[in-house]
C-alpha cells in the first residue's frame, strides 16, 4: 500500500510540472540566496546534501547558500530542545548552529563542515563527535566551548526564527526557500529536478551571469 502511495505521488507530481504550473526562479542581482531547512538526523537531508555540494561546486560564486539546522525541533515546558530524531538529533543540530556561526563568512567552509556532517560516520549525530571541524578548517577548542556552554543555548532563538519561514509554508524537511521567498512551484522543481539543474536555468536566463549552458546538469 505504501509503494502505491509513493507512486501516485510522484504521478501526481510530474503532472504538476508538466502542465506548466512551475513560475521560473529568477536571479537578485546576478546571484540566488538559498536557505535549506533540516535537521541532522533525516535519512532524506542526507541525500539531498550531494544536491547541495554539486551545486556548491558548480556555481558557488552565483549561489549564497544558508543553513538552518532546525527541522521540526520543538521546546519542552521546562525549556529544553525535543527534536524530532531524539538527543543525537539534538546534539547535531547544535553542533552545526555552532560551527556555522563560527564560520559566518567563509561559505565555502561552511559548505564543507555540513557536507561532513552528512557524511559517514556522521560524526556529531553518531558519534558526539566534533570531528568536522578539521574538516572546515574550524578550531575545535572554539567549536567545544559554544556547544557546551551558554553560548550554544544563545543560538537556539535566531536559528528557530530563521527556521520559521520554511517550516510554516511548507511543513517539510529539508525544504529550500530561494531569495527569502517561499514558492512552492520551486520546491517541487527542485525535488523533481533537482538543485542544480534548477540554480542552473535560472543563471542561464540572465546574461549577467556566464552560465549559458544547463546540458550538464540533467
């Protein structure tokens, strides 16, 4: 029953995009702000981060790309975080607000520290481990202090309000807002098509850009 399921939607799905209904996502100024909501023990974000560094890799000098490890993490009456794959869930989310603060600035290493986390062994959410730091080029004395402190908690409020867009238009994760507007017909693009090829027409379709070409990225 549950294949069934799975199929009509993706029937469903195709008959979408096939129709037409898709508006086409446009560049700001010559570049595309993505903002990717998730959480750190969702078997899907997983598969979805190769989208992430194949975009990454190809058109990172177009594409600004935020991280909000938050998912669907709610507060208990006592304050404390419940996430929705339990405490590693927790711990990992906390790891990656930490280090991507401490990296505000530098993408690239931001790019690479969350493509270690969602990586084997998974190393915060497995592990409790702060092993990709290394990764990112991150002190892990610094990463420590702010995910066993007040600091970390400090976090919790401004990635739970950036989180808050996303989750309440699309109830989903990982989901992609582009350029701080939520759409759903690029949602479903982007899961149909993938990320790449997405970023990649809507670079192509504006000759600021020198990306004239998408066959690669099918």
């Amino acid at each position: 029953m549950a294949k069934y399921y799975i199929a009509a939607f993706f029937v469903l799905l195709s008959l979408y995009v096939s129709s037409g209904h898709c508006s086409q996502l446009q560049t700001v100024d010559g570049k595309i702000h993505i903002s990717i909501g998730y959480s750190s023990g969702c078997f899907f974000v997983q598969i979805f981060m190769h989208q992430v560094q194949q975009t990454f890799e190809r058109y990172n000098k177009y594409v600004d790309m935020e991280f909000i490890p938050w998912g669907r993490t709610m507060r208990a009456p006592n304050g404390s975080l419940v996430c929705q794959f339990g405490e590693p869930d927790c711990f990992a989310n906390r790891v990656q607000r930490c280090a991507l603060t401490l990296l505000e600035g530098d993408q690239a290493a931001q790019v690479r520290f969350v493509l270690c986390e969602f990586r084997e062994p998974f190393p915060a959410f497995r592990q409790r481990s702060l092993a990709c730091a290394q990764a990112a080029g991150l002190n892990i004395q610094a990463l420590d202090f702010c995910v066993s402190t007040s600091f970390g908690d400090s976090l919790e409020g401004p990635f739970q309000e950036r989180a808050r867009l996303g989750m309440d238009f699309y109830n989903r994760i990982p989901h992609v807002v582009f350029n701080g507007v939520p759409v759903l017909d690029h949602h479903i693009d982007v899961f149909h098509r993938g990320l790449r090829t997405v970023v990649c027409e809507a670079l192509r379709n504006d000759p600021t850009t020198s990306v004239t070409s998408c066959a690669g990225d099918w």
